[in-house]
C-alpha cells in the first residue's frame, strides 16, 4: 500500500523583518509610503461613496430626501476626491520645489 505525505513543515520562520532606520531620509521615506497608502485608501472610500451615491439618487424614483441625501453624498464624495488629488499634486509641486537637478 502506497502512502503519500501531504505536508510536511520543518521550521517555521516569521515572514516579518523589523525595519531598523538609521538615517532621517529612511523616516521620511516611511511617511511618504505611510501618506500614499492613506490618500489611495481615501480615494477609493470616495469613489466607492460617489458610485453608490449615483445608484441612490437613480433609484430614488422621484422621492425628494431621498435625492437630496444622495446628492449631499456625490458632492462630498467629489470633494473628498479633490482633497486626495491635490495633495498628491500638491505633493509633486513641493518635491519640486525641494530637489535639486541632477547635472
């Protein structure tokens, strides 16, 4: 009778390295990262609320709150996307700002 060995581990090592920062150029580094991630997620929330904000006001089907929220909702999710894309372009224009050419 054959048998077959499914899995088998042998040592486990955790996939987490601690990041150790030595220079003020790494932590900067670590904000810029931290800042893009948290403008990304904060876009997508406001794409998300401005989909499901145009879903409402179609279907509201001629209840007037009903419209009134949904279009509170567009124009804070329209707001809460040009937040995102002025910092990022805000973002781009300091950096530019603060490097110097290469030569």
């Amino acid at each position: 009778m054959n048998t077959f060995k499914i899995a088998q581990i042998t040592e486990i090592t955790p996939k987490y390295h601690p990041v150790y920062v030595s220079t003020s150029g790494q932590v900067l580094q670590i904000i810029d990262r931290v800042a893009n991630w948290f403008e990304l997620i904060i876009f997508a929330i406001a794409v998300v609320v401005l989909i499901a904000a145009g879903a409402m006001y179609v279907t509201a089907g001629g209840d007037e709150e009903k419209a009134k929220k949904a279009r509170k909702l567009i124009t804070y999710a329209l707001i809460g996307i040009a937040i995102v894309l002025l910092a990022w372009g805000g973002e781009a224009l300091v950096k530019s700002f603060l490097t110097l050419p290469e030569k």
